[in-house]
C-alpha cells in the first residue's frame, strides 16, 4: 500500500539532500538580479515529493483529507517540534501520511525544513513505520 513511498528508504540520505543555491542572473539589463538562497533538493528528494503527493491525492479522492486535521485527531500540535516527536510506533498510516504531507507543506514557509526532517532521521524513521504497516497488513490473515 505505502510502497511507493517505502522505496525511498534507500535512496534519501542525510549526506545526499541537496544544495543550496545563491547567485545572480544576468539578462538584458546592465545590472544583475540577485535572487534569495533557496534549497535545491535532489533527484531522490524530488522524487519523493511527487510520490507522496500521489499517494496523498489518490487517498484523498472522493472525501476530504487535510493533514492538520489528521493530525488533530491523532493529538499531534501542527508544529515541527510536535512532528519530531510524534511516536510513530504506535501511529496509523494515515497519521505517518499526514506528518509527510506537512513537513513538505511547510517547506513553502522555511526553504530547507525538508532536509532538515531527512538529516535528524524522522522522515527515514516514517518511511520505515509505514513499511511495517504494509508488513503487518500482508501478514494478517484474511477475515470473512
């Protein structure tokens, strides 16, 4: 179920995020633009974020899914300290969805936090909980 993002264990790494980027562009004009640092993620990242936005989407289809709202019913505070610490060992795929959806929510807002989440481990550490709950599911017995 959450495999196409479990995929990504692998390829993300704390050493392998990305880069910043700076710089000036020159065109037409006798003076340079100057644009603001903005982080450039890699292609593994990159990757990642389209993945989970299908995931999301597909398992938004027909109701409403909000990951604030997810997260609210699970007792999780919509802030990054309350993501850190989330324990993830005894959250629903829903609610480790709803943590990936909002840390790349918020990168809108503070360039960067993505990687951040990827060097202090937690998004490894989500990934690997919804592969354990795709484990978990291929080994409960079917119910009629």
């Amino acid at each position: 179920m959450y495999e196409p993002l479990t995929q990504f264990i692998d390829r993300i790494s704390p050493d392998n995020v990305g880069e910043w980027v700076t710089g000036c562009r020159f065109d037409d004009r006798s003076e340079p633009t100057m644009f603001m640092p903005a982080m450039q993620y890699s292609d593994a990242v990159s990757e990642l974020c389209k993945a989970l936005q299908d995931v999301v989407s597909d398992r938004a289809e027909g109701k409403s899914w909000l990951a604030p709202d997810v997260l609210a019913q699970r007792g999780i505070d919509w802030n990054t300290k309350a993501f850190r610490e989330a324990d993830v060992s005894t959250l629903d795929g829903e609610a480790i969805l709803a943590l990936l959806d909002a840390v790349f929510q918020l990168e809108r807002f503070g360039d960067g936090l993505v990687g951040s989440f990827i060097r202090n481990g937690c998004i490894t550490k989500w990934l690997i909980r919804l592969r354990e709950i795709d484990e978990q599911g291929r080994n409960t017995p079917c119910r009629n």
